[in-house]
C-alpha cells in the first residue's frame, strides 16, 4: 500500500538572490512572507468561418505575476541598497531570485533540502513600501519589495 501524501507546509522557505554579496551564503536573505508567485496563459478568440456558435480559444502568451517579498526592516544592507538604486537612481541590474520550499524535518542550522524551487530569472525591483507606523502597537517593522522578472523556472 502507498504511503499516505500529505500537502507540504509553506513556514519553512529560503530567499537567494544569486550574484548579491552580503546575505549570508548565495545571497540568501530571511522573508517572513512571499506572495504572488504565479504565471498565466492568454488566449485568442478565433470563430470559425460559417459556425457562429463555434468559438475557438487558443493560447498566445504567458504572463507572471509580480512577486513581493516581506521582512522586517534592515537599515543597511547589501539587497536594500539594490532595491534603493533601482527606485531611487533608476538603475536596474537583474538578478536570478531563487525561493526554496524545504523540508520541515529538516533542522535549521543543517543543510535543508528542497522540496521545491523556482528560480525567477532577470528580477529587478518595482516597489519598495513600509508598513504602518503606529504608536499604539508593538509591531515590527515590515519592508516589502515588490519584483518583476522576465521568466520563472520550477524545478
């Protein structure tokens, strides 16, 4: 009999941006969120000539949804001051943003595999933005960054 497929969990994850110096090992950096990884297809309607109740959909193109990538504010680093020369000086320079899904038996401190990756080809930032300040929480404080990329690799 099979062993029973449990889902993975989505807590235990790595952030590397390859060719970044000063993140720790291969540029990987620590998130405490990541959202909108995705791609889509779009299509084309064609109707077929004398059917009017024929239509149809042919794929054209992908498109991939930004991806944005949450932590808490550091005040000086290597991957703020890429994304502040992107936003600021209008200067890009596209990295390969690799994000592993890892195994939760894994021990932090050992070397996790991945379960999963997707490496997101030719990023470069689009939006940089802080959360809330308020003076009646006890938050930290929470950057996020905002990527575009040109093509996503799941491996």
């Amino acid at each position: 009999m099979d062993p029973i497929y449990y889902p993975p969990t989505s807590f235990y994850f790595k952030v590397s941006f390859m060719n970044l110096s000063g993140q720790g090992k291969n540029g990987e950096t620590s998130f405490k969120e990541v959202t909108g990884l995705g791609v889509s297809n779009s299509t084309e309607t064609v109707t077929e000539g004398g059917l009017l109740e024929y239509q149809h959909k042919l794929p054209t193109n992908y498109s991939y949804t930004n991806v944005v990538l949450k932590r808490g504010l550091l005040t000086d680093s290597d991957l703020q001051k890429w994304v502040e020369n992107a936003v600021k000086n209008f200067e890009f320079t596209p990295l390969t943003v690799q994000i592993e899904l890892l195994k939760p038996e894994d021990k932090p401190g050992s070397n996790p595999s991945a379960i999963k990756t997707w490496a997101l080809h030719n990023a470069w930032p689009v939006k940089w933005e802080l959360s809330n300040m308020d003076s009646l929480q006890n938050d930290v404080l929470i950057e996020s960054m905002e990527l575009a990329f040109s093509y996503l690799e799941s491996k």
